[in-house]
C-alpha cells in the first residue's frame, strides 16, 4: 500500500521519524484470506496469529477482532496477548522454553500448552496435584521431518531434525508419564521451519500427525499444522515462485480428508500464520536530511538504519517508494544510508531521482521480524503509526526519548 507525501507529513507530526506504519487493512484482509482459503478445502479451521513475527498490540487486537486465536511461544507474548483482550481460552503456548510461573499462570486462565520436551512434561505431572478434581488439557509437539524429491531435508540448516518437539521415543514418555495425572492429549502440533515453504512439506507435516494420533489412538481435537506459509509477496522479492494460501490449503485439506477417523471426527485444524499475514501490512518511513556525491553516487542520509529493517541482515530487494516535496524526473546512481557509523547500514542502491530534506523514503513489507527484532544501537527505537481502516493516522508508539531509555536501567 503507497503512502502519501501528506499521510507521510501527518505520521511525522503524530510520532516523528523513522516509523513503522501499520496497514489496518491490509493485515486484516490477509487473516480473512487465509481462513478463507483454509475452509474451502476443509469445514473446521481456526487461524492463531503467531505473536513472534510482530507483536505489537495494535494488531493483536485486530488479530482477535478478525476471529484469530493468540499463538505465543514466550511469557512475555502471553502477557502482551492476554493485556490485547486474548482470552486464556483463546491462547495456544507453544514453544521450548516455557518458564514454571508462566506454565502455571496459562493453566490456570485455561490456555492450550503444547508441550514441546520430556521437560515440560514432568513439570505439567508435578503441578498437576495444583488442580485436583479438574482435568487439563494440552497438546503435544511433534519433532516432525521433512524432504524434498530427491529426499534431501528442507528443514532450515541442512540438518535432517529440527530441535523442537518430541521424538518418537520422547513421545511415547510423555504419554505414559501424562496418563498417571488427569490430562487430557486434544492437540498434536507439527510447526517445522523450512526456508523454502513448499506445498508437499504441510503434506508430510499432516501425515505425521495423523500416524502419530492413529498409532497411539489419541482423541485429538485439534490438528495443529503451525504456520510458516507464504503469503502475498511483491513480484521479485524471491528468485522463486511462492505458493498461495489456496494451495497449501488444498494439500492440507486432502490429506486430512483422505483419513478415516478425521472424516469421521472432524477435529479442529490449527493454522498458525505470522509472516504471511503480518509481512505485508506494514512500512518503513524515513527521512532525507540530505546527500552528496561519492564517485559518482548519490549518497542520501537517512534518519533511519538498516537493522530497522533488516535487522537479520538478508539481502532481499525489499519495494520502496520515493516521495518528494519536489519531484524529480532525473535518476542517478544512488545509495541510501543509515543513522549509524557503520559501512555496511545500507538501506537501499539503485537509480533514483536527486533527494533533498524534505523528502522521505517508505520501505514496503517490513511487518516481520523486525519492529520486534529492532535493536537500541546507537539510536532510539523508531516509532508506529497505524493507518486504521477509515484512512485515519493513528499513534501507536511515540518514538524513545533519553528518559525512556535511561529508565531501563540502575545507573550506579
């Protein structure tokens, strides 16, 4: 979504600059989408939008205005999804580490624990005997694999088994430690992280689980596919083609349909997206202080870095557009740079038109992992706005100032 110079001008006046902007409706749409993609291809799914790729309240809260459930895999993501209006009931607690306090706390305000380790196993047996009389009820995650054609693993790092969940030794532990204390199993959970995101590894994903419930007999009900889809992506970003939500719906829709005891139950299915919906729905503004020419390149300084936008330093081409006070027609060689003493704080190269203070640069698909992600270094935190459904600039978080930051800390 484009912004404006004068939208720009007002985000400036709420917040100042560098910001973050959120897209309302983009985000919003992209949950519509994607449950609705989901239930084309099967009857019962209920989407949980993953707090790790952006967690700002601001959109936890259109999450559950749009009907998602709060996936969190921290105490920290729980508290944020808890104080956005989740229910406990409305949170799924995923992840490897979850801390004896904030284990306790979910339980008691009803949310669903994926236990991801023998570890958290035995701590959900001894503090089991906190709720005689009451059966709890959780879900386990599955170390699952997943391979290409040729066999080769697609899990990120080459390694053939990612380090979450449970093995299959592992597993069958944790259900006969589990059936000593009232517990109930309703969810088994197969989130693997593959750089690739194909289509046929949420087919072996489901294959697992659905061997797994069959072989042990388990009465799940949830099936719990995690996320890690694409969703929509700027033509050119990738040097591939990305699946759509209608695709990985189908495959996952057919191979749950294609089961017996699925068919005949009808469990819940679980989606879990967080770059798919959230990447999209937000830009990056920063502002041009000035330039001057290096070898015969334009070098713009910005008020902005890098890290802000790329704080895992990849190297894709993200979309941008320019816009100036004054617009130009002429393009030169030119490098946008950052805030900081680095070489490397590169927020953009290519040709553009000759930039002066004034104007500003917005940098598209920035909603994930990055605003969560973005580090103190040498500068401030930069602010958010969000630009609601009516068109409104909304603040949402008023850049640090010295106050704030000295506020964190003992100073002796």
């Amino acid at each position: 979504m484009r912004l404006s110079y004068e939208t720009v001008r007002a985000i400036e006046a709420s917040v100042g600059l560098p910001a973050y902007v959120i897209h309302e409706e983009v985000f919003a749409q992209n949950l519509r989408d994607i449950g609705a993609a989901f239930r084309q291809h099967y009857p019962h799914v209920q989407v949980a939008y993953a707090l790790k790729a952006n967690y700002l309240p601001y959109l936890c809260t259109v999450a559950r205005q749009q009907g998602a459930m709060a996936e969190v895999v921290s105490g920290l993501e729980y508290s944020i999804a808890r104080r956005a209006g989740f229910a406990g009931e409305e949170i799924i607690f995923n992840g490897p580490l979850k801390r004896e306090a904030d284990l306790r706390l979910a339980l008691q305000e009803g949310a669903l624990i994926q236990i991801d380790s023998l570890r958290e196993a035995e701590m959900l047996v001894r503090m089991s005997e906190e709720w005689r009389g009451k059966r709890l009820a959780v879900g386990l995650r599955l170390n699952t694999t997943l391979v290409d054609e040729q066999g080769e693993s697609l899990i990120y790092g080459g390694k053939a088994r990612g380090r979450f969940g449970l093995l299959e030794d592992e597993l069958a532990e944790a259900l006969r430690m589990l059936s000593t204390v009232p517990v109930d199993v309703v969810s088994l959970h197969g989130h693997a992280s593959s750089q690739r995101r194909l289509v046929m590894g949420y087919r072996q994903i489901v294959k697992q689980l659905l061997t797994v419930r069959t072989r042990y007999d388990i009465p799940v009900r949830m099936i719990d596919v995690g996320g890690g889809f694409f969703g929509p992506v700027p033509e050119g970003l990738f040097p591939f083609r990305t699946p759509r939500f209608d695709e990985y719906a189908q495959a996952i829709g057919e191979e749950l349909m294609a089961d017996e005891w699925v068919r005949g139950h009808g469990p819940l299915l679980v989606i879990e997206p967080g770059v798919s919906v959230c990447a999209a729905a937000m830009s990056y503004v920063t502002a041009v202080h000035g330039s001057r020419m290096r070898d015969g390149v334009q070098l713009v300084q910005a008020d902005g870095m890098a890290l802000h936008v790329r704080p895992s330093m990849h190297s894709l081409h993200l979309p941008y557009h320019i816009l100036q006070r004054m617009p130009s027609e002429e393009r030169v060689p030119t490098e946008v740079v950052g805030a900081t003493c680095m070489e490397t704080d590169l927020l953009l190269a290519d040709e553009l038109p000759r930039l002066a203070a004034g104007d500003y640069i917005a940098i598209d698909n920035v909603g994930a992992y990055t605003v969560v992600m973005a580090p103190t270094f040498i500068q401030y935190l930069p602010s958010v706005a969000a630009i609601d459904i009516s068109g409104h600039v909304l603040p949402v978080r008023r850049g640090q100032d010295f106050a704030h930051f000295a506020g964190q800390f003992n100073w002796l």
